[in-house]
C-alpha cells in the first residue's frame, strides 16, 4: 500500500475532517469509483506527449510519472451512467522558475480547466494533493478527459503525477421527452443497465422544417435522383422516437429498380444495358433499437451471395418530427463491399415506421474510397418489417453503448488551433496534399484527441462520418499481419519470427521459388528473395499478381501466391508482393494451430486485441477466400476502419507501447522495431525514390536537417493502395487519411505537427 506525503495544512484538514466523521454525507456514501490509478505499473491507458517516464523517486512509493518540461499524459474517462463526478489528484514539481507551472486539468469538451495549479516555491518535490467536487458538464459524457500537464521553459523543469481517481454517484433520473400532439405513443425501448447510449435523450420539440424526404415523399413518392446527404442526418431538433424498431427489415424489388451513373470505371465494369453491378444485393437484416439508436444485430462483413457486392450495415439513428403524422423516423449507413475486393461505396438509408409498419426506404450511394470505380446509386424501395423480439437484444444494446462510450474524444479539426493556440499550427495544411474531391476523411490524434475532418459526398456531407466506413487496404500488412505476429512474439515467445514458412505452408512444394530458408521476419519484411521483376513495386502491378487478386478459392489464391521464381537470398532485397502477407498469413493460421489453439489467426487477433482495444463492431470481421465467413483472411488487406478504429491503432502503436489497460498486448521488441525505435534495426531499404524503410509491415521516412530539423528521425506510417496513410510521428501526433486518387503527400503535416510538440528531443 503506497504512502501519503500532505503539507501542513492538509493534515490539519485532514484531522477537522475526523472530527467530523459521525456527521452524515450523503454525497460521499453514495460515490462509485469509476476510474483510478496509482502509477505503480506505469500508465498504460494514459496518451503521452513529449517526456514522460515511470520513475521511482519521488512517488508515493514505488512510482510516479515524470513529465518533463512541456509533456503531459492524457486519460480518457467515460463517465456514463453516473452523475456528480469527482477527482482527486496528487502531484508535485521540481525545478520551477516563475513563469513555470504544473497542471492537473479536466476537459468536459469545451477546453481544458485546470483544478491544481504548482508553481514555483511548491517545487521541491513534495506531493500534494486536491479533490474537486460536481464538475459541471461532467455527468454522462462519454469523452471526459483528465490530464496533468507541464509548461515548463526547459527540459529541466519537472511535474510528477501520482494516485488519481475519478468518481460519481451511479445511476441517472429518468428523463421524459414529450409526445407531439399529433402522436399515437407507442412501444418505448429500455435502455440497458448502465444507462443510455452517449447521446440520448434527445431534447428537440421535433419541430423540423424538411424540404427534402418528407412523409409525402417516403409514403408516396419516388427517387429520381441523389439528394443532398443531410436529408438522411439526425436533425438538430428532432425529439425521441415514438416508437420502438426492433426485427427484421427487407427491402423488396432490390435486383431490378434504383437509379445508377458511373463517375469513373477504369476496368468497364459496366455499361449502357443493365447490370447486376447497377442493383443492391437482398437486403434482409435485424435490428434492435436503444433510445434513439438503431443497431444492426450483424454489423460486420456480410456475405450476400451477390455476384459482385456484400454489405455493411452501421448503426443509425431513430427520432420523431412533428410532420410526419405520428410515425417515427429513422436512418442508418451502410456500404456496398466489392466481392472478393476492399473497394468501399458508402451510402445511408431512410424510413418510417410504426409498431407494426414501415414506408417506403430511400437509399442512396453518393461517395467511395476505391481508386478505379466511383458510383451514384439511388432509389426508393417497398419494405417489410417484422416486429419481433430479437433474441440477445439486451447484448446488442449494451455492447453498442460500451462502443460509443469508449470512443476517442472527438473535434473539428479547426478546434486543433483552439486548442493549442500558443502554437501556431495551421489546420488547413492537414489534408491539403490531396485534391478535395477524392478525399473520404482524415484526421489528427494528439493528446488523445481525434481531430477530424468531415467526410464529403458528391452530394453534402455524409450523415454519419463518424461510422463512416474505409477500407484498409494495406494498412492490414500493419494492423492484421504484423500487429498478429507480434500478438504471438508475446503469446509464444520471439522465436516465433524465425521459424520457417516451409513448416506451416505445405503448399510451398508447388512453387516456382525457393523457401528452404525463408522465415516468418523475412516474409513480413517483403524480403523473401523470391521475386520476378526488380522495380519498385513492378510485380505488385504484374498480370501474375492481377490473378492473386482475383482468385477466389483459397486453392487458386495459394497457387498464385507461390508463383515467384527465386532471385535472391532471403533478408537481402525488398520486393513489394501482397501474396507475401498472405502467405504469411496462412503460416501464423497453422502455426496458432499447432499450439493447441484451434481459433483462426484473425479471430485471435479480434478477440484479443481488437475487442481489448473497444475497436468498433464493423471492424471485427475481414474479407476472407471463397467469399465466406470462414475462409482464410487475406491478412495484407481486407479490413474496414472508422475514424476512432484507425486512431485507437495509432494510440496503441505509438503511445501505448502495445500495452492495453495495463497489460501487455503486443511483443514489446518488435514493436520498437517497427515504430522505429530501435536504431540497430530499421528494416529493409525499398525500391524506388524516395528510398524509405520497410520493417515489420511497416514503411518509415526520414527525416533530417535539411527538412529544417536539429536531428534525424522516422517516422513510421501504414500505406493503403489508392491514397491511404497513418502516419505516426515521435511527438506522439498520428496523422492519417483516406482518399483515392493515388495521392501520396503528408510531409507538410509531419512538420505542421511539430507545432504542437517537437519531433526533436
């Protein structure tokens, strides 16, 4: 048990206090831990920026973190399903001079409020310590944020943050909505213990004024053509639904009505005539419904049996308007997957509904990421519903509200200025190396904050950005196969990347290559040897390649991935193949199994990384071969990210040390390879110019002196195909983005990002 170091004056405090310990408290009897930390093991879980450390003294034995000069540590705290919160804090100092201050802050998102201030003469590293009572703006905000933070003018200068926790009083009076005059109230939806999803209850009168979708046009009219995207958006006054939605939803007429123009089609998929490309699949899902929140039951990946598209359905939202005659009103996103292809096209869906009923449903395609098939897709479609009780509804419903509770605080990216105004950074130079038109989204995470840009439509903006979703793309050779080796380094030990692909993928007899020595590091490093043609990136764009990508059954994929003659020894030459990673892939799925762990190599990586990391519920499944739920995952794409999925990945990468709520998650060695941590290892020299690095799955650019910097360093990124980038900069600032026009420049943001803390020690 740690020690207690108080200044004078809190003794004295703390002995009035006994004095009064048989007065009642109500307050205080009724107050829940709902976060703490000591410090002791470090501080996982706490986003870090600039210099920070675990160190031993001083603490309040054994450990305390160091933050040194300008650094802090960053904690986001839902505080959901509690009210009144509380936090008590424990810092000190050293080193101060008088313009020198350590912080201990809060941020309810509208900015930072500090509530213990060190200056200089309380620096002689002495903790003290303070509680702060009923933060207003505090009580169910799922992006509650605790921060201690030093603005020191040298590296010399110190602040050390010690025992905090925040608490609240469980449990939330229930809040009525008032029912239109025009209303039949019908079934309500009880929110899941803990409380309501973030969000709710919606407080509008429902006095909208709506031009566009109206009941008129969803009860008897057509669709002629795309809309602006906000007519599909949650209005800003619209109450709680009036109604509960929960059952099974089917669209009618899907393979022959709806609208369909092409914006680009570099392989002419199609043309004047009709085509199966131009129409949804079937569409027949469940949902269940939380306040305002509509939940799709399966929100992953879904195999449609459609020649040429699956789905992924988001979760949306319901409401009520005072025009639409007593029905309710609801929407959601969702997006059309290439078969056997990580191309995304995104589009939203809208209806009434009753009890018992629905209208008609208005869909719409307006944007994609996909470099060589861009689409409008429109129409209006009759529809079932089936009211009935899904079965494990409650799990639904808990587990989307634990989802949107644990999401990353989130702003505008203008507020990235607000924010830090002393810097100087300006928010525009943040996606500016991509032309407007072909970017889906991007974003900055710093101090763990997801800074984020809209996502725009060729017709508005998108009316769920926020569950918006993008393909990887590559950036699985990041996030699924590297992030699964280093799953088994920690698992199984570092042997793991020295073992030999030959050992655990029969199908290497049948190649045209060489693999007698070739290991699990030289496959994840591009550096098998075996390889046909030289140039940068030559055989990724191969026509022996295109029949990989093709492939389907997972005996053809295989086949064509071994297709490589030898040329040189392996671990000595880089050559870019995602049939490499797929191999690799497979190799880590028989590896696992030989441990006695029959799960599937990306299953593991789910249930034991993904789902830790709260990652969304869309996130959790991947394009596999045969195109079913079961078939090997492609491992060098085939994943689907939001804004908060892809950001928590940078945060555990590059500053959380692959550590999740205090344990370790990833293999810590290969990790620092791969974040470029580790001088004596940076990977592979690439083809092409520039010459970057490539270690691990991961690509590294450097940075010097003559970028207008005092030292050298890289910086680690993920790269997708079409214009995709997560870049992760020593700062501890990630910066990605998703486009396609084959758009590659993010240099001007690492060095805007270096505004807001050095890359230079």
């Amino acid at each position: 048990m740690k020690r207690s170091v108080f200044p004078f004056a809190l003794t004295l405090f703390l002995l009035l206090a006994l004095l009064m310990a048989g007065m009642p408290n109500p307050v205080s009897a009724q107050q829940t831990q709902i976060y703490s930390t000591n410090f002791n093991t470090g501080y996982s879980g706490w986003t870090t920026s600039g210099t920070v450390a675990s160190i031993a003294s001083p603490s309040i034995a054994p450990n305390s973190v160091s933050i040194r000069g300008t650094a802090s540590i960053t904690r986001a705290v839902s505080t959901v399903g509690y009210s009144g919160i509380s936090i008590t804090w424990n810092m000190a100092a050293s080193s101060l001079e008088s313009a020198d201050h350590c912080y201990i802050e809060y941020n309810t998102g509208s900015g930072w409020t500090a509530i213990g201030t060190l200056n200089d003469g309380q620096d002689n590293s002495t903790f003290f310590n303070g509680t702060t009572n009923n933060i207003a703006g505090a009580d169910q905000n799922a992006n509650f944020q605790v921060r201690y933070r030093g603005n020191g003018a040298t590296t010399g200068d110190y602040c050390y943050a010690e025992d905090v926790t925040v608490t609240g009083t469980a449990g939330t009076p229930p809040t009525s909505t008032p029912i239109p005059p025009t209303a039949t109230p019908g079934p309500t939806s009880t929110p899941p213990p803990g409380g309501s999803v973030p969000g709710d209850p919606l407080t509008g009168s429902g006095a909208v004024t709506r031009s566009l979708l109206t009941y008129a046009n969803l009860t008897s009219g057509t669709s002629t053509a795309p809309v602006d995207d906000s007519a599909f958006a949650l209005p800003s006054n619209a109450a709680m639904p009036l109604h509960a939605f929960e059952g099974l939803l089917v669209l009618n007429n899907e393979a022959t009505s709806g609208g369909f123009n092409e914006v680009k089609d570099s392989y002419a998929y199609t043309g004047n005539g009709d085509n199966p490309r131009k129409h949804l699949p079937e569409f027949s899902f469940e949902f269940v419904q939380n306040g305002s929140h509509l939940i799709p039951v399966n929100q992953g990946l879904s195999i449609t049996g459609h020649q040429y598209w699956n789905y992924i359905i988001g979760p949306g939202r319901a409401w009520s308007e005072t025009t639409d005659n007593g029905w309710s009103r609801a929407s959601f996103p969702f997006a059309l997957v290439q078969r056997n292809a990580n191309c995304t096209h995104n589009g939203v869906m809208t209806f009434l509904f009753n009890g018992s009923a629905v209208s008609n449903v208005r869909y719409q395609i307006t944007q994609e990421t996909c470099a060589y098939y861009k689409i409008n897709m429109w129409g209006q479609l009759s529809a079932t519903y089936s009211p009935y009780a899904v079965s494990n509804a409650d799990t639904y419903k808990n587990n989307h509200a634990v989802e949107v509770g644990s999401r990353l605080p989130t702003k505008s990216i203008a507020e990235l200025a607000t924010d830090y105004p002393a810097s100087g950074v300006n928010t525009s130079v943040f996606g500016s190396g991509v032309t407007a038109a072909h970017m889906t989204t991007y974003g900055v995470v710093f101090n763990g904050v997801n800074y984020v840009s809209g996502c725009g439509t060729r017709y508005g903006q998108y009316a769920y950005c926020g569950v918006m979703r993008v393909p990887s793309y590559s950036t699985a050779k990041s996030a699924m196969a590297s992030m699964s080796l280093m799953r088994l380094g920690q698992k199984y030990g570092s042997g793991v990347y020295n073992l030999l692909i030959k050992d655990y993928v029969p199908e290497y007899t049948g190649s045209v290559g060489v693999w007698t020595n070739v290991t699990f590091n030289n496959t994840i490093d591009m550096a098998t040897g075996n390889y046909r043609l030289a140039g940068y990136e030559s055989d990724e764009g191969g026509s022996y390649m295109e029949t990989f990508f093709l492939a389907e059954p997972y005996s053809s994929k295989i086949t064509a991935a071994f297709n490589f003659p030898s040329k040189a020894a392996p671990g000595t030459f880089w050559n870019y193949h995602s049939s490499d990673t797929f191999i690799l892939g497979r190799a880590m799925q028989n590896y696992l199994n030989a441990q006695g762990d029959g799960s599937d190599i990306f299953n593991m990586l789910r249930d034991e990384v993904f789902v830790p990391l709260k990652l969304s519920a869309g996130t959790m499944t991947s394009l596999r071969t045969d195109n079913d739920t079961t078939g090997q995952a492609f491992a060098g794409y085939g994943l689907f990210w939001t804004q908060d999925d892809i950001a928590k990945v940078a945060l555990l990468l590059n500053n959380q040390n692959g550590v999740i709520d205090g344990t370790q998650i990833l293999q810590p060695d290969m990790l620092a390879d791969s974040m470029q941590d580790d001088s004596t290892d940076r990977g592979m020299n690439t083809t092409g110019t520039p010459v970057f690095k490539y270690n691990n799955g991961f690509w590294a650019k450097e940075f010097t002196s003559a970028d207008g910097y005092t030292c050298s360093f890289y910086t680690p990124f993920m790269s997708g195909y079409g214009g995709i980038t997560v870049v992760m900069m020593p700062n501890g600032a990630t910066y990605y983005y998703f486009s396609d026009n084959e758009e590659y420049s993010w240099s001007s943001s690492v060095n805007e990002a270096d505004k807001l803390a050095p890359h230079c020690p």
